[in-house]
C-alpha cells in the first residue's frame, strides 16, 4: 500500500508518495525523502514555545527545542517549559534547559534579552 | 525639517532588508521608522520555526531570523528609531513621524521605501450574525499577547479560517493547554500553507470543517457559545446543517490586508493586491517612492520578502544617486483568466534586468494545468503545473529578449488541460 504525505520541513510542502519499502516520489529535495522514513517510522517535531522571563523589555523569553523530539514527548516537554523561568540577560543560542525529557535534547533560547 | 537621502516606513523584514541593500549600493544617509519597540515587525511573535529555508538555508524561528537581520543593519550603522509613528507623507516626499521624545518631526526625503506590512481583517469586516461578546479577537492579536506577553486569551477556542496565522495558533494553543474544538473555512479548501494543516491540526487532531463558516456568536459580555453552518456555492449558510460548540474565544483568522494608507494617501496608483501599484523595481506611480513586502502584497515566506525589499532598497539608492532613469514607454502588467494579481504592475524595459520577476497567485487551486504568459496576445511562456494553489504565491522569470519594448500588455492566465 503506498501512503500519501505531506512534507512539513520547508514552505514548499511537497506532496510525497511513499511505498512499502519506503521509497519516496514526490521530493523536490533529499530532505523530503529523509521526512517520509522518519515520519513513517518515528515521527518528530521541533518544540517552539516561550518561558517566563524577567526583564524590562519583554514578558516572555522564545525557547526552541534545538534539535527534534519524538512527537510523543512534545506535552510532557510542554510541562518543562511552563516550569522554567530565566532572569535576563539571555543571549541568542544559550541553552536554557539541557536534556529536556530525556531526549538528549536541549532547550536553547532564540532572541538575545539585554535586560 | 531633517534632511534624509532615504527614509524607510517600517522596520520589519522588508524594512531592514531594504536598508541594507541601500546601504550596499552607496547609500549612507538612511532612516528607518518604526512604529513598535523593536526592530522586526511581525516576526516577533512568530516563536514558530521555518523562516529562513531559502535565504539561509537554515530553519529558524521568526526571532532567530529577525536578529540575523537586526545585526546586519546595525553592522552597517544604518539608523533607525523605534517607538516612532509616521502619520503622513506630503507628495514632496516629506515624512511626518511622531515619538515620545521628539514630538512631531518632518523629515524632507529624496526616495522612500514603504515597507509598513499588512493588518488583519477583523469581525467587522464579515459581520457574523448575533451578540457581540468579548472572546472575539484576531489570530495576530492572541498571538502577539501570548508570544510577547505570555497571557492566553482562552480555554476553549474556535477558529474562524484557515489562514497560516489560526493555524499556528491552534497549535501554539494546543499545547498551552486550550481545547480547540476546530477550523471553520468558508472555502471548500484551506487558505494556509499544507504544512500547516498537517503539522499544527493533523498533529492536534483538530478538525478542518471546510465549506463552513460561523453563523452565530452567543454571549452575554463574554463569548459562550458559537454556531457554524455548512454552506452552499453562494456562500450562504445552509439552514439545518448547524454544529454547536461552546468556547470562551473564537479566533480570527480571515485574511490579511497591505497596510498602505499612507501611500494612497499620498495618491500612489493601486494595484489588485491592494498594494500600491509597482513597476519591476519596485517603484510606485509617484517617482522615487519604493513599495516592499507585505504592504505591497501578502507574502507567506519571509525569504520572498526579503528578496523582494532588496530590490526595493537598491533602486532608492539608484534613484538618489540619479541612475534610475524614467521612460515614457511602459508594458502594462494584467492578471487574465483565473488569477488573482501579477506584481509587478508595470514593466519599464529599458531599465530592466535580463530576467524578470511575475509574482502572482491563482484564484482557485487547480490541477493539471498551464500557466500562459501573453504579451500583446502573443503567447510567450507556458509552464505546466500539476497542482497549484492560491495559498502559495508563484514567480516566474521571464527573460527580457521575450519582451520588445513599446506600449504592450502582458499577461497571465491559467488553463486547465483536459483530461485525457
Ligand atoms: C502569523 C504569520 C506566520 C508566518 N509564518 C511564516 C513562516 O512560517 N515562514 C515564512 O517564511 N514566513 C512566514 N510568514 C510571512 C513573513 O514572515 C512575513 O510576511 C514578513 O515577515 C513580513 O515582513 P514585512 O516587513 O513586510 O512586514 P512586518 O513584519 O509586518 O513589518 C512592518 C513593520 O512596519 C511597522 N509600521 C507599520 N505602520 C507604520 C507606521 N505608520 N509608522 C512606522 N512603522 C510602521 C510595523 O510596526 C512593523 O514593524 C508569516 C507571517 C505571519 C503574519
Ligand atoms: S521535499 Fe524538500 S522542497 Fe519539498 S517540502 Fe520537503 S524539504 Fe521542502
């Protein structure tokens, strides 16, 4: 049975097809055959959101995840990060939360907070 | 009154990217004017990753992406003042902002570039039968006081549209803790980007009702219960086909319109996009005033934005430094058949790069079909597309020696092929 996705990992969102022995048609680039095998076996998704912050210029600090997680993980992640709060300053690229539920993966700040 | 050889309305992506690419081209004497208190504009709140494929070969966050070009103007010392509002433009060019500081001030300009983004389209502009509770708010506006401020404006959320923006926010809501009950789209298909529809509902188990819109708001001062209604191809909601869901907030997300009173204002031409009509350098009708990014027209990537707002930034600084010439002879650029707008609205041939950018969108989506470029009813160019959609904007590069110059029309349609 062949399976039809999406690719989710650049705007062009290529329409994939994808068959038992996970070949895939439909890519406009390598990236997109690499999505539907890792889709198709263990999906991921990087985690965006925010932490609390205290600052002068903003109440919030935007935090990513630097890497994918498996896409299972990504409410127990959530609890992590409404748990966490920083004091600024924060650079662009620090890590805020190292490890974050046992994925190997750290959450890393994405905008430099001077106070 | 200051004096300024450019000055910019709007420091977001278009914003910096034009200064810079003035900059690069000999300008020194810039002037950006911000209105809000950072650098950036929308993609401040845009905490989502995927900017930047294109540009940087990298997926960002819309702040990641915004500092790369904050440290980009700021290497070159290009000024910009935040906090400071433009509330008109003379047609001598001369630029009235106001501040906290200054007060009002009037800066007499050689070229401008608008790049003041869009706005969204709100309650009014639908008009949605019934009360008219709190917990009716735009997808931009619980975006921005969610990623800015950290404050969630509901528990249990409706979405009226599929735009990017909703989509986003349903997923941003998700995890937050909201229930979203889901999309109504009024078009029997999505206006967001497919990636969104997978990554931000799919993921979410959200369901995408489209043919759908809400057809009632019930609440007393705060928002209770809404009502959406399947409709027929006139729009019309279709009675006995109502679904019920109670929320504490219905989000907006209904389209997005150039923000650019001030150059109609000022009498700039328009064009179908609701932007000021352009020529391919991205010149207005009123000579040395600039039009960028999504005051312009919408854009859904910031790549294409960016791309777009250089050219805007080198031709104000050929303009200032007198190397951008103006010719009586213009090719007319229309949208035919099936499409909803060509940028530019203008060709000027004599001033024009070997290749020349179309930017369109289709009205519908469409499969198995052609795209024609005619000039003077001549068929110049035809590309086939297998599927193409109104929610992602399409470029095609013409190359000039296809064009003779003179008085023409060019123009772009679509046509479906017939099955075989
Ligand atoms: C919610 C959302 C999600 C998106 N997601 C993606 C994505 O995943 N990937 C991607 O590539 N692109 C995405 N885009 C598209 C892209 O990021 C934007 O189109 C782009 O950033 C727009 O840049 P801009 O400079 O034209 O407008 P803006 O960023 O809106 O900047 C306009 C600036 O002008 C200022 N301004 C307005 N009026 C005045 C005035 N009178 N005086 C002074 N200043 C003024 C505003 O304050 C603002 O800072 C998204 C857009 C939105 C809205
Ligand atoms: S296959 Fe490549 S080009 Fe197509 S959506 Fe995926 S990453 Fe983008």
């Amino acid at each position: 049975m062949n399976k039809e996705l999406i690719c989710i990992v650049c705007p062009n969102g290529c329409r994939l097809t994808v068959d038992e022995n996970l070949n895939v048609i439909g890519n406009k680039c390598p990236r997109g055959a690499t999505y539907a095998k890792q889709e198709l076996t263990n999906p991921t998704r990087v985690l965006t959101s925010t932490v609390k912050i205290e600052s002068k210029e903003l109440g919030v600090l935007p935090v990513k995840t630097a890497n994918p997680i498996p896409k299972g993980k990504l409410f127990d992640a959530m609890k992590v990060v409404n748990s966490i709060k920083v004091k600024a300053p924060v650079e662009l690229g620090q890590v805020i939360y190292k490890d974050i539920c046992g994925t190997g993966v750290d959450l890393v700040a994405c905008r430099t907070i001077k106070e | 009154m200051l004096n300024k050889d450019l000055v910019i309305i709007g420091g977001g992506s278009a914003g910096m990217a034009a200064a810079c690419s003035a900059y690069d081209n000999g300008l020194r004497d810039i002037l950006i004017l911000e209105k809000g208190p950072f650098l950036g504009g929308i993609l401040n709140q845009c905490i989502h990753n995927g900017f930047g494929l294109e540009y940087f070969k990298e997926e960002l966050t819309g702040p990641e992406f915004l500092t790369r070009f904050v440290k980009e103007t700021e290497k070159r010392g290009i000024e910009y003042k935040l906090n400071s509002f433009v509330t008109g433009i003379s047609p001598d060019k001369v630029v009235t902002y106001t501040n906290g500081e200054e007060g009002y001030v009037e800066v007499k300009a050689k070229a401008i570039v608008m790049a003041a983004g869009c706005y969204e389209r709100n309650a009014g502009a639908i008009g949605i039968p019934g009360d008219r509770p709190a917990g009716v708010i735009t997808a931009g506006q619980a975006q921005l006081y969610l990623n800015e401020y950290g404050y969630m404006v509901g528990k249990r959320v409706f979405i009226l549209g599929s735009g990017d923006i909703g989509l986003i926010m349903a997923r941003r809501m998700s995890l937050e803790g909201a229930k979203v009950l889901g999309v109504a789209e009024i078009m029997p298909y999505s206006n967001g980007l497919n990636r969104n529809i997978v990554q931000c509902l799919q993921d979410y188990d959200i369901p995408l009702y489209l043919s759908h819109t809400v057809s009632k708001v019930v609440g007393k001062g705060k928002l209770e219960r809404i009502e959406i209604s399947k409709v027929d191809e006139k729009m019309q909601a279709i009675p006995d086909t109502e679904i019920s869901f109670d929320v504490d907030t219905l989000l907006l997300s209904i389209g997005l319109i150039p923000n650019n009173a001030l150059l109609d204002n000022m009498g700039a031409a328009k064009s179908s996009t609701r932007g000021s009509s352009v020529n391919e350098h991205m010149e207005t009708s009123i000579e040395g005033v600039f039009s960028c990014g999504n005051v312009l027209h919408v854009h859904d990537l910031v790549d294409k934005v960016v791309q777009e707002a250089a050219v805007a930034g080198k031709s104000a600084a050929l303009y200032v430094q007198g190397k951008l010439p103006t010719h009586e002879e213009v090719i007319n650029c229309v949208n035919g058949e099936g499409i909803g707008y060509v940028v530019p609205s203008r060709i000027d041939l004599d001033n024009a790069e070997d290749n020349i950018e179309l930017k369109f969108r289709v009205r519908k989506p469409t499969k198995n079909c052609d795209i024609y470029v005619e000039y003077n009813g001549e068929v110049i160019k035809k590309a086939y597309k297998n599927v193409i959609i109104p929610s992602e904007m399409e470029i095609m590069k013409l190359p000039k020696n296809l064009l003779v110059s003179g008085n023409g029309t060019l123009s772009v349609s679509l046509k479906v092929r017939e099955a075989k």
